[in-house]
C-alpha cells in the first residue's frame, strides 16, 4: 500500500504532540505530593510514545490518586471506589484500539477493590496499571490502609495499626497469568518514567507499584530512605531497568535481576527494606483475555441477521412441513 | 369456587364423546393441565418440555411451567423435592400456567403429596403413579406407598397403577433413565398428538448422543404409547390449529437472550445467579454467533462495572442478573446514571429479600429498580409481560438507552424464565440493531455534557473521537464535565438527567385497556402476571361484570393516559406478586398499611384511591385465584 506524500506529512503531524497537549486541569494534589511525579512521568510517556489523546483513556476509582485523570487531557473515567479495573477491562474488551492506563491507591485496589485486583492479573488485559501506593487513605482525612505499617497511628487506628500490612508485590506474584510485576519510588522520577515505559511496552497487565510520599498525613514515613541511598534495593538487567550513570552513582545498593526469573521475583518482592525498585517480573508471552476473547467476524448487519436467523431456526414451529419441505417445493 | 373455573375444562356436559380405532371414547376437550413430576434427575423437566413443544408444533395453545426444587438434588422420594413441569395445553392460546392440575404423572407418592400439599391439584383429577414402590424391599417405603395411595384415592383422586419401571426394564438395563421417554409415550396417546413429531422431538433433544441412545429412547416411547392404548380407558383430544405464520418455542430467559442478539449489543457481562443464570449459559452458547462476547465476571459489581466500561468505549452493554446480584449493582448504577453511559440491566427477579427463594417467583425487586442507588438516580424501568416481550424489551430498552444516554432495567421474574409458549417467529428488522461507534471529530469546543433545555439529552462522546477528550466523572459536574464546586451546577445536572425521563415518557404510548374503558372494577398489574389477570378478568366479562384491566410495561415513567383511565372506574387495584400488608391484620389499618409497588406508585403518582391485593407463595399467581379476589372486590362495600 502507497500513502501520498500530503498524507505522510499530515500524519506526522498528527502524531506530533506537545507536553501541554496532555496537561488537563491543574492538579490540586497538595504540594510534595507523589502523585505530582506520577503525572509527569505519564506526561511525558504519552508526549513521547506519541499516543494521540483521543485514543489513550486513563481510568480510575476513589482517591487521592484517582484524581489523576482530570489532569490529562485525554479521556478519562473517574468511577466508583475500588471498581477501576472492571471498567478499564470493560473499555479494553470493547476497544483493543485505546490506550488504556489505570490510578487506583492502595485503598482503592488492595482493600475495596481487591478482588478485582487479583482478576484482573489472571485476565492479563493489554494495560498499565499504577497503584499510587502512600500507606494511607488522603481524601477521606488519615485513616490506615491495607499497606500501612503496623503500629501507624491514624484516625481509626488511635492505638496504632494493628494488623501487619499486606504486601502488593507478593501478592501479585501470586496470581496466574501474571505478566509484569515493577516498583518504583516518586523521589526517583527518572525511574518512575522508565518504568512506566516498560510497563506500557509490554504486551499485557503491567503491575507497577509507586511507593509515594503523602506530605499531608505521613510526612516523614520515607525520611530514612530519602537519606539513605542504601536503603534502595536497584534491580537492574538487560532486558529490566537500565540505569543513567547519575543515579548509578548514587544508588549503589544493585543487583542483577533477570526479570523472567519468577522465583527470584518473589524473594525479592518480600523484601521492604531496602526497598526493591526496578522491574521484578516481565514474561511476555502470557496469553491476554482480550486476545482469546475477540470475534474475528465484523459485526456487519449481515453477520448478526445470520447468526440470530439460525438461532430462531432452532426453536421454530413451521406452519407446514418445515424449511426442508419448503426449499425442495 | 372451583366450579367456575370449569367453563372451558374437563365439562363433561359440553364434551364430545367420538371413538378411537382402538374402540375408546375420545373426549375433546378445550384445554387441560397435565404435570410430570419426578425426584431431581429422573427426566420429567425434559418429558414436559417435550410434550409441549410437541403440542405447540401441532398448534396448540401451551404454557409450560418447571417445578423446580430448591436444591440440585433434593433427597429422593421427598415432599419437597418435586422436580418436573406442568404443561397447560388449549386449543386456544395460553397465557399462563392455569390453575389446579387435571392430569398427573408422578415417579414417586412423595413428590406427589408435594403437589397434593401445595394444593397444585384438582379435587379428583387422574394420577398416573409409578407402582413398583408396592413391592418394595424396603418394607417401610411399600408401607408408606400404600398408606398415601390408599388416602389419596379415598380422597377421590382416580389413581392409575403404572409398572412403568417394570415396562421400560424389557427394553433398557437402566430403566430410571428413560422413564421419562415411557411416560412421554403414554401422554401421546393419552392427548391423541402425532407420533412423528415425538420422534422428531427425540431425535433434536438427543442430537448430541449416540445414535444407540436414540433409538433406546425412541423404542420407550413407543412402549408408553402402545401401553396406554392398551391399558388406559380414556383418551382426550384438544383441536389445534396450525399456525398460519412460523412460531418459536422458547422459554423467557432464552428468549432475553435473543433480544440481546437481535438488539446488536455486543457486550454482556454477569456473575452468576439463580434464575438469571440460564440466559446467560444460553448466550455464552450463541453469542459469538453475532459477533458478541459474554464476560464471566469476578463479582456481580465487576459485571456492572465491566458492562459500564464496554458501554462508554462502544456500543450500549448489557448486565443479567437476579435480586441480590441486583442489590449490588446499585452504586455502578448510579455511576452509569451519574457518567449517562447507557446500560441495560436485565434482573430476573426472584424470591427476596436477602437469599430469599432463588428459583422462586416474585416481583420484589420494583421499587428497587426505581428508586434504587443513593441519592436522584433516574433510570427507565420496563418490565417484561409475556415470553414473547422479553425478546422485544430488551430491543427497546438498548434503543432507549441508546437514544438517552440512560440506565434501562429490565424486570422479568422466575415464572417468565422457565416457562415456554409459543409466539410469532420475529422478523429481523436492521433497525433493531446499535448503530456503528460514533468515531467522528467533534468541533472544537464541544460539551460533554451539553444537555438539550427542553429533554435533557446531551450527545454522548465516545474516546477516540477527536476534540472529545474529557474525564468523565462519579463527582457531581457541569457541562464540561468538570467537577462542579459552585451550587447551581450541581442542580443543573440534576435537573437535566430527570428530565430525560420526562423525555422518554413522551415517546410512549398510553397503555391499552384489557375490556370496557370504563365499568366498576380496573386491575392492574406489570410484568408476569399479565396472562393470568387477563384470564381471570375475561372470565368476570363472560359473566357480564364490568371488569377491565390495563398491564404497564413501562414502569418509570409510567406512559401517559394511566389516570384518565382509572377516574373512568369505580374501584382501581392491583394485583401483584409482592408484599402488601394484610388489612384483615388487626393492627393494619390505613394510616400504617404498606401498598405493593405499583399500588404504592399509583396512589403517590396520581392521587386516586388504588387499593391492592398480592401474593407472595414463589409460584405464578393462579387465574382462579384472582378470579376469586376480583370477585370479592367487587362485592366489597364502598
């Protein structure tokens, strides 16, 4: 197939887009906010990638985090708490042809809407999810999360925490069909950016956890790992996360990690301090729900009379001898 | 009372007596009742449903209603373990299950007595009983035979000892499979219907067995047959008349489903439920025939979610569901009605509340449909009426969700789900179908929410239309689908998705009155109930009362004309199958009696005096049952 020259020229055009051209309404995050680093690093991967804006659709629950989509300037689908994922696979199903990202928080994905969580890794849907982990619930004023650590003090743990938190990363090694598993922290944003990058590379559920600052409610949760290089854990390998020379300076604490090794994944999943940081698990080849779902037919009026007219044939009394009778007369 | 209801029955008066060849009188007979019930598995779901599709080929009127035990399998030789069908058979056409049975056909006495006990029997109707429990080893179980068929034919039933195991052992090894294929024969002979279309009915129900297995089948029921002819001293004969134009024979459930693929919908997503559940293994069956995909959820709200999310990005999804699956779906709800993504949502209502009677009937779930999920959730709620009409609900409520960006809820209920009739074979009509995804550019500048000041209606955007983007959103918004922080926009929005179902109510078509459009007494009902209430009104006709009734499909908005029609009578009630309290109940009275839903409707809608009466058993309400409330309403002082 030959396009004209015009058309070429339009096309790049096209699919040229600024920075500004996904930037929605101003964030009202408070100022230190992770999420602020989560947006800009999706800014920019949809500058980058050259996603046209009408044909990316972020999606998201009830939260601080969910907020996210207002300020992109693309589609967007901010829904009811926990409940992002069903609708973003709704929205996948229908058009393999959009981008589909989800923002869910820890209490919107591991607590009230866990269990689409866990479905929606065994469905392995071509989409990116980003849980925009703070430990805490923001919008509804301090109270703990599933992720929070034990002995937090919140509004409805007075006491402190009493349960020990759950471990996102474990749990979704866990869980068949799992197809991308990474973390990120928001205070390294070139990390979150190439991350994010390889999770909407991949072809299938991308997982990726952002540990994130809540300046509001947990100011100081993350201090001593903000002032210790150490106690970040990078994963590096050819085919994970390739580090800039500036940060290999300065995040010493490396390790190889191939991130088809699922058991390794898991041993490093488990560990929270240091905190792991870089691609855990990446296997490609995980057959995607949307993939074995789709009808190769066009769904022509055509198409559809056929399939009900043979339907209808199945339960219908014929006023005479019946369709055979009919055709050899 | 019963001898009313025998106008049109077993009227030995105004049968015609003729003779076989055989030398047995045949009774023609307008219409009769015949049940098949067995313990769970023994195969009397499948004879029923073969007997009725076989009388409906030979054009007789049909409804057949399953019975069906609570559990999948019940203890055998149990009260309320019944498992079977009744099959209603006319020479005219058949609106509902009728009342007490005229004929019965029982595996066991015990399943019996569940049908004696739930006085689903007429006083003195033939029982066609299983015998080998006589000789039993288990001397206790030929005691207790003995014991209930002695009671039962003193009681003045005539009941006929079959060996039907012991027939069927001179053919199969295994005679407790293929019993029912034997007592299939024996009602062919007994109802004098065409041996050809048996065969034909057992080779189409058998058509995935071996070829060994249907002609096991088959030589049965030639045994039941040539047993009958031989044994039996009666045989009836109900005319039929052929249809002129082709007929589908399908059950309420099937019959949403072909809705569903009539209506172009692409998408349904569900969670399994009790009595939803059929229509949706008979669409995961045939959907992807058209191009369509039924989505197993992981939960009832993921499907509503999941269906939400497939509606926004393409054409309008769909849900099914029954009443709790239905009671969690109400935040999604009011998200699709807050985003005006359209949605449709079939519920098959069952018993409720809570786990209440899964494979139960009842209409509970109305108020529900209207007024449920928090805060002003406007959505349209029609209620399917016939077998037929849920086929054709569910075309209208996609265009009606299409059309108005809304929520449409359909409510069928568990005696419109397993209960089959024939109806004129649909014609397929491009016009049925979800026009293509919008995927044009947008001027620039355009309003997600631009809602028309007069309906409300705004031009929904679909992602990948250019100009389009914008975050659609659960928080209260204005026109550009911004989050509203000022008053008025969130009055604004509200307005304007309430007004859409004003809009909706001036498309509709006042609904039709059943009789006389004015006289002492107008019935009313919705959904499932509709055969039945007009049965039992015509028969207040054919006895020169003033009678009339007018059934709603459309529930919210109601269509207009309804009061118009009510001032024209004298007294106005309902009959409905949920919860009304009882004025007979000495602290009920007027200032603290809760009405049924659609009396309770009315009387807040239209300010007239609409009383109501209902029943709430789990079983379609009898003809004869509402014949006898109707009566004592009308004798009922001002």
């Amino acid at each position: 197939m030959t396009i004209h020259a015009t058309e070429c020229v339009m096309r790049m055009h096209d699919d040229h887009h600024d920075l500004e051209e996904y930037q929605g309404s101003i964030p009202r995050w408070c100022s230190g906010c992770g999420d602020n680093a989560i947006l800009a690093a999706m800014q920019k991967l949809c500058r980058n990638e050259k996603l046209r804006p009408e044909k990316t659709v972020f999606v998201s629950g009830i939260g601080c985090s969910s907020r996210f989509p207002h300020y992109m300037k693309t589609y967007g689908f901010h829904g009811i708490h926990g409940r992002a994922l069903p609708v973003a696979e709704g929205i996948k199903l229908t058009r393999p042809d959009l981008h589909v990202f989800v923002n869910t928080g820890d209490g919107d994905c591991c607590s009230i809407g866990a269990a689409h969580w866990i479905h929606a890794v065994r469905y392995n849907m071509n989409m990116t999810l980003m849980l925009h982990d703070n430990h805490v619930y923001g919008l509804t004023k301090k109270q703990a999360s599933p992720t929070s650590p034990k002995g937090l003090r919140s509004n409805t743990t007075p006491r402190g925490a009493y349960l020990d938190p759950l471990n996102p990363l474990t749990i979704t090694l866990g869980v068949q069909n799992v197809s991308f598993v990474a973390q990120a922290v928001d205070w390294i944003p070139e990390v979150v950016y190439d991350i994010l990058e390889k999770a909407f590379h991949h072809k299938g559920f991308s997982f990726v956890r952002i540990i994130q600052r809540c300046p509001e409610f947990l100011p100081d949760m993350f201090d001593a790992w903000l002032h210790d290089p150490l106690r970040t854990l990078m994963l590096t390998h050819e085919k994970g996360l390739h580090l800039s020379p500036g940060l290999t300076k300065v995040y010493k604490n490396q390790k190889e990690h191939d991130p088809l090794n699922i058991d390794r994944a898991r041993e490093l999943a488990s560990i929270t301090d240091p905190i792991p940081v870089g691609i855990l698990y990446h296997n490609p080849e995980v057959p995607r729900y949307e993939e074995t779902r789709l009808s190769p037919h066009l769904r022509t009026p055509e198409y559809i009379q056929a399939g009900l007219e043979s339907e209808l044939d199945k339960f219908t009394v014929w006023p005479d001898e019946g369709p055979a009778a009919r055709a050899a007369a | 009372m019963n001898d009313t209801l025998t106008v049109n029955r077993l009227d030995h008066a105004s049968s015609q007596l003729a003779t076989a060849s055989g030398g047995k009188p045949v009774i023609t007979l307008a219409e009769h009742i015949v049940e098949i019930v067995s313990d769970s598995g023994e195969g009397a779901q499948r004879c029923g449903q073969s007997l009725g599709a076989i009388a409906a080929k030979m054009g007789n009127g049909v409804w057949t209603v399953e019975i069906i035990p609570a559990e999948i399998q019940p203890p055998p030789r149990s009260i309320a373990g019944a498992s079977g069908n009744r099959v209603r058979l006319g020479s005219h056409r058949i609106d509902n299950g009728g009342d007490e049975a005229d004929l019965v056909v029982a595996f066991n006495e015990q399943v019996l007595l569940g049908r004696v006990r739930a006085a689903e029997l007429k006083p003195g109707c033939i029982i066609l009983l299983e015998s080998m429990w006589r000789e039993h080893q288990d001397s206790k179980i030929a005691e207790t035979y003995v014991q209930t068929h002695d009671k039962l034919a003193a009681d003045g039933y005539r009941v006929i000892e079959i060996p039907m195991e012991r027939e069927c052992r001179v053919l199969v090894s295994d005679p407790r499979r293929g019993k029912n294929m034997f007592v299939l024969g024996m009602l062919m002979s007994i109802y004098s219907l065409d041996m050809r279309l048996a065969r034909e009915q057992i080779d189409y129900a058998f058509r995935k067995k071996a070829d060994s297995i249907v002609k096991s089948n088959i030589a049965l029921l030639e045994a039941g047959y040539q047993w009958a002819e031989a044994n039996l001293d009666f045989k009836y004969r109900i005319p039929a008349t052929r249809a002129k134009e082709p007929q589908i024979v399908v059950n309420g459930n099937t019959a949403l489903a072909l809705g569903v693929l009539a209506s172009g919908m692409e998408i349904c997503a569900m969670y399994p439920i009790t009595p939803a559940t059929s229509a949706s293994h008979y669409l995961s069956d045939v959907f992807e025939k058209v191009g369509g995909i039924v989505h197993q959820a992981e939960d009832e709200i993921a499907a509503c979610a999941f269906a939400i999310g497939a509606s926004y990005a393409g054409k309008c999804a769909l849900t099914i569901t029954s009443g709790p699956g239905f009671s969690l779906k109400q935040e999604a709800l009011g998200l699709a009605v807050m985003t005006e993504v359209p949605l449709v949502v079939v519920n098959v209502q069952r018993g409720g509340p809570s786990t209440g009677q899964p494979t139960k009937a009842e209409q509970g779930d109305l108020l529900s449909a209207c007024f449920g999920s928090h805060g002003d959730a406007p959505k349209v709620v029609m209620a399917a009426s016939s077998i037929e009409d849920c086929f054709y609900s569910i075309i209208t409520a996609r265009r009606i969700a299409e059309t108005f960006n809304m929520v449409v809820v359909v409510l069928s209920d568990s005696g419109l789900a397993t209960s089959q009739q024939p109806f004129p074979r649909p014609r397929f009509n491009e016009a049925w179908l979800a026009p293509p995804i919008d995927q044009s550019a947008l001027p620039t500048g355009a309003k997600p929410y631009d809602w028309d000041p007069a309906t409300g209606i705004a031009r929904r955007f679909v992602p990948g239309q250019p100009n389009g983007m914008h975050t659609l959103t659960g928080l209260a918004h204005d026109r550009l689908s911004h989050v509203a922080y000022d008053a008025d926009a969130n009055e604004e929005g509200l307005r304007y998705r309430s007004l859409k179902l004003a809009a909706v109510q001036k498309t509709l078509k006042p609904p039709p009155v059943f009789g006389a459009p004015e006289g002492d007494l107008l019935v009313i009902g919705w959904g499932s109930t509709k055969g039945a209430i007009e049965e039992a009104v015509a028969r207040h006709q054919g006895e020169g009362r003033r009678v009339s009734s007018m059934h709603l499909r459309f529930l919210q908005p109601m269509p207009p004309g309804i009061k118009e029609v009510m001032q024209r009578f004298r007294k106005v009630m309902t009959i409905e199958s949920n919860w009304c309290d009882r004025p007979e109940d000495p602290i009920i009275d007027e200032t603290n009696r809760r009405y049924s839903a659609v009396a309770m409707m009315l009387r807040a809608r239209y300010l007239v005096d609409v009383d109501c009466w209902s029943e709430v058993k789990g079983q379609s309400i009898k003809p004869g049952t509402i014949y006898r409330v109707l009566h004592a309403k009308l004798q009922e002082k001002d």
